[in-house]
C-alpha cells in the first residue's frame, strides 16, 4: 500500500567534523513568538547535560525536490526489511514496572495493528509533549482497536517519572535502555540531527501544547548514560508483523502527525 508519493532524490547529512568536543551551554530555552500588543514573552527553559564525545553518524534521507516543502518528512517502508518484524522481535526490553518483555509481545503479531512510538529519552522535553499528545490520541486508539506503544531510552525507572509527573499509562510504556530496537530501526543519531537540524525548529510551532506538557517535568528523567540525549526517534505502525508506516524523526521534536497515523490506522480493518 503506497502511502505517499516521494519524489527521489539521496541527500547525505554530515555533522560536525571530528575535532575537540565544546560541550554547548548547560541550559537552552524556547522562547514563544512576541504577540501583539505584549509586554514580555514565554520561556521555558530546560537542562542539557553535555556528553563526552562529539561524535555522530553521516546518515541519508528521502527527501522533497521542493523547497517549500524541505522541512517536510516524508513517511515510507521502503528502505525497511520486509522482515523488519522478525528482527525486532526477540529484542529484550522492559516495561515502565521493570518486567523484562519482547518486542513481539507487545501486540498481537498475526491480525493486531499497533502504533509503535520510540521517543527520544525520558528526560526529553519534546518526548514528553508527544507523550501527552499519544495520552490524549489513546481513546480514538482503543475506540479503533489499535494498540498504544510507547517506548523510551532510559531504565524503568525513568520511564516510571515520566509516567507519574506526565501523566502516561504505564501499561503502554517501556524503557530500551540500550537503544536495541533504536539501533534495528536505524534511527538517527548525532549531535547535529538533537540540537542544529533545520526539522527541530518545528517545535516552535507547538509552543503552548510543550509548555503545557512540561508542567510538571523533571530532568532527572534523562537517562544516565548521556550519550542516549543524541538519539532521535520515531513512529511506526504494524499489522501483525507488516509495516505499514515508518518515519524517522530527522531533529529533536520532529514528530510524525498524529492524523497521519489515525489515516493509516483507520484504513486498515480489523480483524
């Protein structure tokens, strides 16, 4: 089933050249637009904890020929393994409880459809406005019959802050500590595509449901291994073991659309 036409054109994104690490500033702020007649404007303001290295992977996309468009994600299987299923299956994660579970317990993988979203790390303020926007999207996701799948890099105990300060139901999070089904996915990774990819400004956009979302966030949600701040994510929807949908999030806060997904989800019958 094609689900969006994407004119070919191989585009390579190189981050930032091997040389000495200059970790950025400790703190970052968004800072809504100015409204007219406005005195002041909202910032919010969030943490950073620098990694060690500077390092990032040259990674490739498909993208739009158009300009108006560039910053437009486009949503395809075809660089995916028809087998894609199979392989994440036996990877080993846990549930926001601790319980160690496989990924291919996490739905039913002859008939049930499932939206798989891999959000960055616990501690990712954009994670958690996504986190919200799934929480709100989950009645019209059960109403469908479909399967709510959250996961995270962090240990379950991270995961657990996020589930009680958000809040999220924790019987559709999980934590991937190890980024194993990150590392399958091929989802992007780097110091440029987290805090200089042009896609990141998009969370601009969305500055009130982020302000909102991040009420009651805490940093002590990121993981402990700081080099999982450079991850990026992704959604994904399945029927059984088929791949219907795929987008990789190519910056920090470049989410797929959830009416995207309802689109897919809502042409697929269940069974």
């Amino acid at each position: 089933m094609a689900l969006i036409a994407i004119p070919p054109q191989q585009t390579t994104l190189h981050d930032l050249p091997p040389r000495p690490f200059t970790a950025p500033p400790s703190k970052f702020s968004l800072t809504s637009p100015p409204t007219p007649n406005a005195s002041s404007t909202s910032t919010v303001t969030f943490s950073y904890y620098p990694t060690k290295s500077a390092n990032s992977v040259s990674v490739s996309n498909t993208t739009s020929t158009s300009r108006r468009s560039s910053l437009v994600v486009r949503a395809s299987t075809s660089p995916f393994s028809p087998n894609i299923a199979d392989t994440l299956g036996d990877v080993n994660i846990f549930t926001a409880a601790g319980d160690p579970v496989f990924f291919k317990d996490l739905w039913d993988q002859n008939q049930g459809i499932a939206v798989v979203a891999l959000l960055r790390h616990f501690g990712c303020p954009c994670c958690w406005e996504l986190a919200s926007s799934l929480k709100e999207a989950k009645p019209k996701f059960d109403a469908a019959g479909v399967k709510l799948v959250a996961i995270g890099i962090g240990t379950p105990n991270k995961a657990r802050i996020l589930a009680d300060r958000l809040p999220f139901p924790m019987d559709c999070l999980y934590a991937d500590p190890e980024r194993k089904a990150y590392d399958i996915l091929g989802l992007y990774y780097g110091f440029g595509r987290t805090f200089f990819n042009p896609a990141s400004g998009k969370v601009f956009s969305r500055f009130e449901a982020l302000q909102k979302a991040v009420k009651n966030y805490t940093i002590e949600a990121t993981p402990d291994d700081r080099s999982s701040v450079l991850q990026q994510g992704g959604m994904f929807v399945f029927k059984g073991k088929q791949l219907l949908y795929a987008r990789k999030d190519e910056g920090t806060g470049d989410h797929a659309p959830l009416d995207d997904i309802f689109e897919v989800c809502c042409k697929v019958p269940v069974a």
